[in-house]
C-alpha cells in the first residue's frame, strides 16, 4: 500500500508538471492538531485562485520543529517556504538561510501597508525584508468573573499595579484550601516582560551586556517567588497534582491566569462560568509580550515566484484572516477595518478591546544569535529561586556570571 502511495504520488507531481503546475513545499508547526484543518482550509482557497501552483504541506509539532527545520535546512533539503517565529527569525536571518524579499514585495505589488506595522517589521533586518507575519499576539490578564464576585473583589481595570493584583489574589485564595488567586508561570518568558514592567531588562540598550541582577530585576523576581512561596496565592507544583494551568482555570480552581490571546477558542468551549480579560498589570509601567509568527522563504527554492504568493496570500489576504478570527487561531497580521470589527465581535470574551489596548505596551523578547542558550540558562536559574534554593538575588547574580561566560555579545 505504501509503494502504492508512493508511485501515485510521483505520478501526479510529473503529470503537474505536466500541465504547467508549480508544486512547492510547506514547513509549519502553528497548524498542529485543532488547527491543521483551517491551513488546509486556507491551501483550498489559495489553489482555486492560483491554479498553476500546488502546496504540500509538513506539519511538525514545535516542540521538535527547529531541530528538523535546521537539519534538513543543513542537508540541503529545505522547504520552498516555512514557518518562523520571532525569536528564531533573527538567527535564520544572520546565518543566510532565508531570501530577501525586497524585489519580490515591489514587483509582486504586494501591499505591505495592509499588516500590522510591528509585525512586518518584526520580520526584517537591516533594510531587509526576510520574512511576512503570518500571526501575531499578545497576553492578557484573564479572569474568572464568579470567583472575583464570591470574594467581594471589584474586576481588574486598565490602571491596576502589582499591588492591586495581589490584593485580589489573596482574597481569591481565601475562598477555599485549593482555590487560588493567580498562576503566572515563573520562566524567561514571563521574567524578561515583567521586569520590563519594573523598569528593568535582560540587556543594555545596545545588546553588548547582559544586564540581569539589577536590583530592578531582583525585586521582579522576589514577586514572582512570593506569590508561591510566601502568599501561596499561586499553586505550587503539589497543589497542581499534574493539572496544567489552563485546566485548573477551566475548573475554577484559579482566579487569574497571564496567558495569551491564543487561548480564548479553548476558553470559550472550556469554561462553564463568566470570564473576561484585562490588560497586565504594572508595577513602574505596563509591558506585555509580543509574540509574532512569520512565513520565509528559502534562498535555495527553485520555486520563488510560487512560494511568494502563497506566503502573502497566508500574510496579507481577508480570506485568510477570516478563516483565522472565526477559529480563534491567534490574530491575523492585516489591519482590514472589517477584520478587526469581526474579531472585536467574535465573543467571549466580552471586553476584546482590550486585546488592542495591549498592542500600546508590547516588548519584544531580547533577541540575540544565542537566543535559546540564553534562555536555558536564564531559566534554571529562576527555578531554582522558585524552589526556594536560592534566593532571588543569588539566583540572578549565578545566571548573570554564567551568561558572560557563555555567550559573547556583539
């Protein structure tokens, strides 16, 4: 049966070529089990517009996607065009592996001004477009309307600070032995927004040291480990038992949770209660991530022209966005009037203004070649402070001194 797969495959790529039709090659890994049938959704309407090109799709898991995009990249079988995400973009770029698209954006007409502006420039790098956003997202504070109304707390508003926060957090948390206030996980991901929201950073501003026991930073951590080890406003990982955070919320078992906007579809079918969402609280200041999915295409394909208007009908088109809006699949990338009223919309939850309010504090992640390295390190050392082996300022002190052993900057 296999071989039969095999010769039929074969068979109708030489009758494609045949007929004049241009197969290309595409690598994701955002379409990954619920979301696998809108990218095929999105291929039928791009194939009955474009006739003469034909995509094959390849959907890896994330968790294994850049190991095999980086090995097959390296034996010279990269894909026409592929999925990138922000943090991994800026490597790909430096080391050549991508296509400026610069002549293919003029020739093609595309109209760039139809994106959101911080996402196309999320994909560029010294005057170069590398890349089109294919999503992009931020996070919110959610909440669980009941709760907040069973412990006599106002909801959150758009000025509320750390403080207020934890206020409410704790009168949540006296509901019950198992009901807690907040979960915001404690990673890099988390720790290089919030300290931001305390007026510190990872790096300097020109990204030549890293910058990481500032007493700025220290005091974000020692928040953050608090809110576990202190308030216990936050579940430890008995009190989890093995749930994951979006599974005690649906459950009613958390207040609040710091999650991304990718997660209102599970929500909305998940959770039998009243939820809504707020922008991230502050303490200095607000910042909230910035989170970007963009479409590149190999600068070995053989099959340029194909692959650019597949990647800017998935970037730029309303056939697209719609698709995404009505499937909860993160936000599109285009700023169509249309597009942007059907999401605001398309409820729960009820207050989708505020995913728009948001886009005024994003932060990008500190993006340097060794980004991932940098992430590892920077992660055990804040497990560590979350077990309570050490304290927050050993721990960013050891992460600090490690960083500059391993990683040199520009």
């Amino acid at each position: 049966m296999k071989r039969l797969l095999v010769i039929f495959a074969i068979v109708s790529m030489a009758l494609a070529t045949s007929l004049g039709v241009t197969t290309i090659k595409f690598m994701n890994f955002s379409s990954a089990d619920a979301n696998a049938k809108y990218l095929e959704e999105m291929k039928r309407v791009f194939e009955e517009q474009n006739p003469d090109i034909k995509v094959n799709i390849e959907t890896v898991g994330y968790g294994d996607y850049f190991t095999k995009l980086m090995t097959i990249v390296a034996g010279g079988n990269a894909p026409d065009a592929f999925e990138l995400n922000y943090e991994n973009f800026y490597t790909y770029a430096k080391k050549g592996i991508l296509l400026n698209l610069n002549n293919l954006v003029e020739t093609s007409g595309f109209d760039t001004s139809v994106l959101n502006e911080k996402a196309l420039n999320a994909f560029s790098e010294g005057g170069v477009q590398y890349g089109l956003p294919f999503s992009f997202s931020n996070v919110v504070l959610i909440y669980n309307k009941d709760l907040f109304d069973k412990a006599g707390v106002e909801y959150p508003t758009d000025d509320w600070t750390w403080a207020d926060e934890l206020e409410a957090a704790k009168k949540i948390r006296a509901l019950g032995p198992m009901i807690f206030g907040i979960n915001q996980p404690i990673q890099f991901w988390e720790f290089y927004k919030m300290v931001q929201q305390n007026g510190g950073s990872i790096l300097n501003e020109d990204k030549t040291a890293f910058t990481l026991n500032t007493p700025q930073n220290v005091e974000t951590l020692q928040f953050m480990v608090d809110r576990i080890l202190k308030y216990n406003v936050m579940p430890n990982d008995a009190q989890m038992a093995g749930m994951g955070d979006w599974d005690l919320f649906a459950v009613e078992r958390i207040g609040m949770i710091v999650t991304g906007t990718w997660s209102f579809s599970t929500f909305k079918e998940d959770c039998d209660f009243e939820w809504d969402i707020a922008i991230e609280p502050g303490n200095t200041g607000k910042a909230t991530h910035f989170f970007a999915n963009g479409l590149a295409i190999s600068k070995d394909s053989k099959n340029v022209e194909a692959a650019f208007r597949w990647i800017s009908f998935l970037s730029g088109s309303k056939e697209v966005a719609k698709i995404r809006i009505e499937a909860g699949w993160e936000l599109p990338a285009v700023t169509y009037p249309e597009i942007v009223e059907l999401y605001k919309r398309t409820t729960p939850p009820a207050s989708k203004e505020v995913v728009f309010k948001s886009l005024d504090y994003l932060v990008t992640p500190p993006v340097i070649e060794q980004f991932n390295e940098m992430a590892d390190i920077v992660n055990r050392h804040l497990e560590a402070a979350r077990y309570g082996d050490k304290t927050p300022q050993k721990a960013l002190d050891d992460a600090q001194a490690e960083l500059e052993r391993a990683i040199k900057l520009k």
